[in-house]
C-alpha cells in the first residue's frame, strides 16, 4: 500500500496550475449518457474518473482517454444500453449514483447500487428519489439496489427540496432533461459545477435557466450531433493550495481561474491575516505570518464549502486563540482531528463543532487518512510539521487531487510518494 513521506518547515514558492474540477467533471461525465458524440476537455486524471469511465463503458458508451491532452471523447449512439450500475463500479465513488436521472429519462429504467465514497456521514439517496418520485419514476430498493422505472416516461413537475442536496439538484436535473413539459426546481443547489453542468446540457440541447435557488428545466426533444465542452477549474483544490501558501508559503501564484468563484473564501481567509492578491484570472498568496483566530460555519454554496473545512482546520492551529469550525453538511467530517491531535494539534469536538486553541507547534507522525479531504488535511499539516510526516491510506487522495506531489516538489516541497 502506498504511503506519503513529507519531511516539514521547507517554504513554498513558485507556481501551481489547477486541474479540472473533480466534481464538475462526474456529472457531466453522467449526462454523457443523454449526448451522442462529446468531447471534454480539462479533465482532471483522478481516481474517480477512470472509475466513472469504467461505469460508462459498462452501461455501453464508447470512451476514449487521451491522458497526455487531458481529452475524453464519448460516443453514445445505442437505442439500447445496459441501465444497470453494479456494486463493484459504484461501491467507491457516490457519484456513480448521478447515471440514475439520465437512465431512467432516456431509457426508461435503471438499476443502481446503493453508493459508496467517502466515510464522512450517511449521506442518503432520499432526495435523489425524492426527485425522481415527483417526476413519475417507480422506485424500490432491493438487495442494495435501486430499481426505477418510468415506462411511459417522466413527467415536468415542481420540486421543492426540503434541504439543500448537490447531488440530488444534479440527479433531478439531468431527470428532468427529457422528461415532458416543464420541470421547476426549488432549493435547489447553486455550486459552480451544478452551473458547468447546466452549461454542459445546453450545448447538448437543453433549455435550462438558473436564477436563484430556482432551476427552470424545459424538456429537451433534440440532440445536437457533436458537442465540445471544456471543465471548469476545482475551486477546492485552488483553495487547497491557497491554503498551504497560507501556511508555509513565500509567493505562490496561480493563474486561469476564476477568482470572484471563491471570493467568501477569500474574504475569511483574508480575514485571518492571509496575504493575497487578487487579478482577473490570477491570485498571488505571499507570506503570511500573523494568522489570526476565527469562527465558521460549513454552509451550501456560496458559504464557506465542507470540502475545504479540513484544510481550514490546519491553518487555525496557527492562529493565536480559539477558533471554532461548525460542521453544517455532513455529520461525521472530523475523523482528521485525531490524527492532527497525534500532530501535537489541540482540538476539542462540541457537537458538530470544532474548537482549535492554537498555536500549536506540529511535530511529524505516522498518520491515516481516512477521506478524501482528510488526506489532504494531513499532507498540509505535514508540510508545516517538524520532523517527518508518513500518510498512510493515500488512495483517498488519488480519488480527487491530480499529480499532488508534483505540484507541491515544484514549489520546494520535501514530498515523496513509496
């Protein structure tokens, strides 16, 4: 099993290019299936793409990766394929559950693992059937399978989510790109790879309006021929490394982004003393020595993202005081303190809230990553850290962060992968 040594305290600079979003990339990847011929570009070459692939070759598309372009070409031109999404293709990836909406539009059935992923909480399907219920589907669940149908077709309804979901926003929509009439969604979600995917649709021949929470989704009756589509950049990964400059950094520099899409975690980051800089399409973090205590809460997007709370964590063990996180989205998204507390970190759990009193001098340890953005938590942690950091169990980390290493040995790490 592979492992990550990182020996600490050695200052970053130079430069870090962003891959393509992870999570712009799978549902996307997901609507393939409701296409005829696309071409995406910008994918980031991860884990749980060659394993969305892999499920799309299993159900019939033709996929063609050109790893050295970071190109995937999809061909879909079956009247028939095979709507079934097996446990073994889905058991490590939850996305896997996003090929039930254009199934069971298109072609009428579907049949879905129950998904897996990350350990950090239940996360249910119920606002994916939810969803699908409304707009006609027939569903039950058997032997760890979702079985849907809708024979006649699905049917344009109003979806009012009771809570917030991304992956039930992104199921309902791609549902409803055939389904018949007119499809209102409310509550919806709004992160930037929900509007990639919109924008992905509507090439393809969708007519779908975001304003709002508010989703409008007209039924789709043709397809265009050939469809190009270029992701758009992992906001978490940028401020993944925008963090890590925060921590340990000269002047790092990242450019083609966006930087007004992660302008609340700019804002709370400056707000604890990060020095950044901000142009069009580049941002510049500098040194940043006085890092000050602060309180926050995980919230839908636009507020301050789950996926960047273990990273944030880090960054507050060096700010003087207590600084609290609360845990809004998943209920079980700590599971890196213990590890960061073997670190010399000192951090209390409330409830679903984090109290860090800081700041703690990190020393090197054996460590195990237990998710995705764990992982990454501990590769920031061992980067400040004196003395050597191992990170075992790093296959969470190849699930969504692209030449990791690389880009960090660019910038003067001491990283290495055995």
């Amino acid at each position: 099993m592979q492992k990550l040594i990182i020996k600490g305290c050695k200052e970053l600079t130079g430069k870090i290019s962003i891959s393509g979003s992870k999570n712009a990339t799978l549902p996307i990847l997901a609507a393939t299936i409701l296409a005829e011929h696309v071409k995406l570009k910008n994918i980031p070459l991860v884990k749980d793409i060659f394993t969305m692939l892999d499920l799309l070759k299993f159900i019939g598309l033709k996929t063609s990766l050109k790893k050295n372009k970071n190109l995937i070409e999809i061909l879909n031109k079956k009247k028939d394929v095979n709507t079934l999404a097996p446990y073994k293709l889905v058991k490590t990836m939850r996305a896997g559950v996003l090929v039930l909406g254009p199934l069971l539009t298109k072609y009428g059935k579907a049949k879905i693992s129950l998904p897996g992923g990350c350990a950090i909480g239940t996360r249910p399907v119920d606002l994916h059937l939810f969803a699908l219920k409304k707009l006609g589907a027939k569903i039950k669940i058997k032997n760890g399978y979702i079985i849907a149908e809708a024979k006649k077709g699905l049917k344009g309804c109003t979806i009012r989510f009771p809570s917030i979901s991304v992956g039930a926003t992104e199921n309902a929509i791609l549902a409803a790109f055939k389904a018949s009439g007119k499809t209102i969604l409310y509550n919806s979600a709004i992160e930037p790879e929900i509007k990639d995917l919109i924008l992905f649709l509507n090439k393809i021949g969708g007519n779908i309006k975001i304003t709002g929470r508010k989703i409008t989704i007209l039924e789709s009756k043709k397809t265009n021929k050939k469809v190009f589509h270029s992701i758009v950049f992992d906001r978490i990964e940028l401020g993944t490394y925008i963090i890590a400059g925060a921590l340990i950094g000269k002047k790092i520099v990242f450019k083609k982004i966006n930087p007004s899409v992660i302008k609340n975690e700019i804002k709370i980051l400056r707000k604890m003393g990060v020095q950044i800089k901000i142009k069009k399409t580049e941002i510049t973090v500098l040194k940043s020595k006085n890092i000050k205590k602060i309180n926050v809460i995980t919230k839908p997007y636009p507020g301050f993202p789950t996926d960047l709370q273990a990273q944030l964590l880090v960054l507050m063990t060096r700010a003087k005081g207590k600084s609290k996180i609360k845990e809004n989205i998943f209920e079980n998204r700590f599971m890196h303190v213990p590890e960061l507390k073997r670190m010399g970190a000192n951090i209390q759990i409330e409830d679903q809230v984090a109290v860090i009193t800081g700041p703690s001098k990190l020393t090197g340890a054996e460590v195990m990553a237990t998710d995705l953005r764990a992982s990454v938590s501990l590769v920031l942690a061992g980067l400040i850290a004196e003395n050597r950091t191992i990170i075992n169990r790093i296959y969470h980390l190849d699930r969504g962060y692209e030449f990791l290493e690389n880009k960090l040995k660019n910038c003067n790490a001491n990283i290495r992968r055995i």
